[in-house]
C-alpha cells in the first residue's frame, strides 16, 4: 500500500522521535504538503523535513492534532492484521492481572489504537471509535474483535461529543450478534447489570475498580454517602463490604433504576436507598436536615471538559467538595474523585485543604489511588493519565 507523504517542519520531528504519537497542525510543512490535499482518516506517512520516514499514520486536516502515529515502521498500514496483533497484546495484559473477562480492551494511544476504545462484558464487547482514521477502518475492528475474542456481540457506541471535531456523525449500532437488555459484569465480588447501549460512554467506568476495592476497608458498619452514584457501583460495593446504610444520589432517572435493581441483585436492598436530585442541591439538603454520614464519596463528572474550563470547573470542585465535608461526622473520611486531566492531581489536593479550612476541619491524606491497570498511561502523553482519588480523613480542629 502507497501512502501519501506529510511532512513537518524542520525541528518538528523532536517530539515524535522522543516518544510522542501526536502530530498538531501548526507542525506540518504545508508548502511541502498542504493539508487541504488530504481526506479525514487517509493513511499518510509521516516524514521529517528532509524527506525521512518517521513512520505511518492518519491525517484529519479539520482538526488541532491533525496525525496520529500508528507505528514507526513507515510501510506498515492500519489493516485488520495489525488490529489483530494489538488486541492480542492488549489482551495478554489484562488476562494476567484481571481474572474475569470485565475490562477495558484497548485504550486508545496508551495501547497503539489512537482513537479506539473497547471494552469487555463478558461475551459482550463494546468499541468506542473517535477518529476519522480509525472510523475508515469501522469493518476491520470488529473483524478483528470477533477473531480475537470471539464474543456474542460487538456494539459500537460511537456517540461521544470528540466525534463532531472529527467531522463525525454520531450513532449506537451492533455491529454483530444481538444485544437485548443489559448485560452482567462482576467487580470485586458485587455484580452489576450493565446498559451498554444506553449507559453512559460504554455503559461502565472500569478506571475505578481499584479504588472501589480500596472502599472496603473504609464503610463497615459506616453511614455511606455515594453522590454522582450512577448505577450504584461504589454505593452498592460499601453496602455488600458491610455499610450499615447507603444514600445514592443520581440525578438521572434511569440510573436511579439501575442503581436500584443493583442493589436488589445483591441483596443489599434494605441498606441502600437513591434520591433522585441534583448533586447540589442534594447536598444543601442533607445539610439543612442535619443528615450526617461516615463517609461521603464523590465521583462526579469531568468538570473541565477543555483547558478553558478551568477556572469554573476549578470552583466546581471546590463548592463540591465544601459541601461533601459539611455532611460528614465527626471523624469520617472523604473519598474524592476526578477524571478531569486539565485537573491536576497537586490542584485537588489543594483543593481539598482549602475546603477544610473553609469548613474548619483538619484534614489527613490517607490514600491515593489513579486508573487501574486496564488503562495504562503512555508515558509520551499526559493526558493518558487522568483520574485523581484521595481518601482523606476529616477531623475537627
């Protein structure tokens, strides 16, 4: 296969050569190769300013990071075969560390598929793609997931917000087999069904399966407060670890149900409880009723969303966690989350301090937890590595 050249300017290829897979379009020599020749997802090889490969790719010249890196052998192509060989290496990772099959696949850049994600349900996959290279390819991942894994079905779940940068349309289509319902997942010996065709991103966020095992050893016989509690997985984990009783707080609908009939599946049902509400206002709530908890555990959405962002998604934070520690006791523990890389780790952790002081607390880092292993970080891209957890001790002063 006879790829078209893009090349950069002259010191752009430092990046590339140092580890990174991303190409920006103020890096491309557009005299030598202007970007308006190329389509959305065409296969390109990469060249330095002299003409040297750097290896192939995909070009979408509507976009900032407008080339992705597939491997730095410049006459390798983005075919079934090399989606095949990446799965198979992806897989061997998660089947040493994870012992049933319920685990991100692939993610993205960290596992050499830029722009694919996949998760696995059992015999259920779901694929997420979010680029236009990886969309020109649709046919050939699910080929290549049904030779790897075999499963009943395969979902594609491509209905995120990146796709209209991409030039993308959106849709939700079962690429194989039939999916009918929800499926079954089990994490940390709780189980959970799973709507992987209405659910939020693919229907679950394995990323924290780490840090709900860490719960355990925090909620026995405790007063559990879950916001942003989705379809209950960290709630319903505290109450089968031994919580004496679990408020979930959802604000949709159809969440309050999964989280629910969760709780039902596992027995639990008598200890936990949902309110259907905003997280806020759920919050000033439970304050004005003096409603007190042992601990209190926040895992809301990415509040920072883009770099901009930041400052609202800052104070965001912020007011979350004030009003998460008003409603804790005495001595009680706050476990905070998010998945916002523009976030940093170092700026929660500040965050976290200013609202003990704010709220007259003393406040321990007990714990630190990340992703788990299923989404590994490229070392070259930061963003790779977003989730931030503390489980942090509150005490009066």
């Amino acid at each position: 296969m006879t790829f078209a050249p893009l090349r950069l300017k002259k010191n752009e290829d430092r990046r590339l050569r140092a580890g990174h897979v991303w190409v920006y379009s103020n890096e491309i020599d557009t005299g030598a190769t202007p970007l308006t020749s190329f389509e959305p997802g065409q296969a390109v090889v990469i060249e330095d300013h002299s003409g040297r490969p750097l290896g192939s790719g995909y070009v979408n010249p509507h976009t900032l990071i407008c080339a992705r890196l597939i491997s730095r052998d410049s006459t390798q192509s983005l075919n079934q075969s090399l989606l095949v060989h990446r799965l198979n290496v992806c897989r061997s990772l998660r089947e040493k560390l994870l012992p049933q099959p319920y685990y991100r696949l692939a993610f993205g850049d960290s596992d050499g598929l830029p722009g694919l994600v996949v998760d696995r349900y059992g015999s259920v996959v779901v694929a997420q793609i979010t680029t236009a290279g990886m969309e020109r390819v649709k046919e050939e991942i699910v080929a290549a997931i049904d030779k790897v894994l075999h499963p009943q079905a395969i979902v594609l779940r491509n209905d995120s917000a990146s796709r209209e940068t991409e030039g993308l349309g959106n849709y939700v289509e079962v690429a194989l087999g039939e999916v009918s319902g929800q499926v079954m997942i089990e994490e940390n010996g709780v189980r959970f069904e799973v709507s992987v065709l209405e659910g939020q991103k693919t229907g679950w966020f394995y990323d924290q399966r780490l840090n709900r095992a860490r719960l355990s050893g925090y909620v026995a016989g405790a007063r559990v407060l879950d916001v942003f509690s989705y379809t209950g997985a960290w709630g319903v984990q505290a109450a089968a670890a031994g919580a004496a009783s679990v408020l979930c707080v959802e604000s949709s609908a159809r969440a309050v149900d999964w989280a629910r009939n969760n709780a039902a599946m596992n027995g639990v049902e008598d200890r936990l409880s949902v309110l259907h509400q905003d997280a806020f206002e759920a919050l000033r709530l439970l304050r004005s009723e003096r409603r007190h908890f042992d601990v209190v555990i926040v895992d809301p959405p990415a509040f920072i969303k883009r770099r901009k962002d930041a400052t609202e998604g800052m104070r965001a934070y912020y007011r979350l966690n004030q009003m998460a520690m008003q409603v804790l006791a005495r001595d009680a523990i706050l476990v905070s989350a998010s998945c916002s890389y523009h976030l940093a780790r170092s700026d929660l952790q500040q965050i976290l301090l200013q609202s003990s002081r704010h709220v007259d607390r003393f406040l321990q880092l007990v714990e630190q937890g990340g992703q788990g292993p299923d989404h590994p970080v490229h070392p070259a891209i930061p963003e790779t590595g977003y989730l931030k957890v503390f489980f942090s001790r509150i005490l009066p002063n």
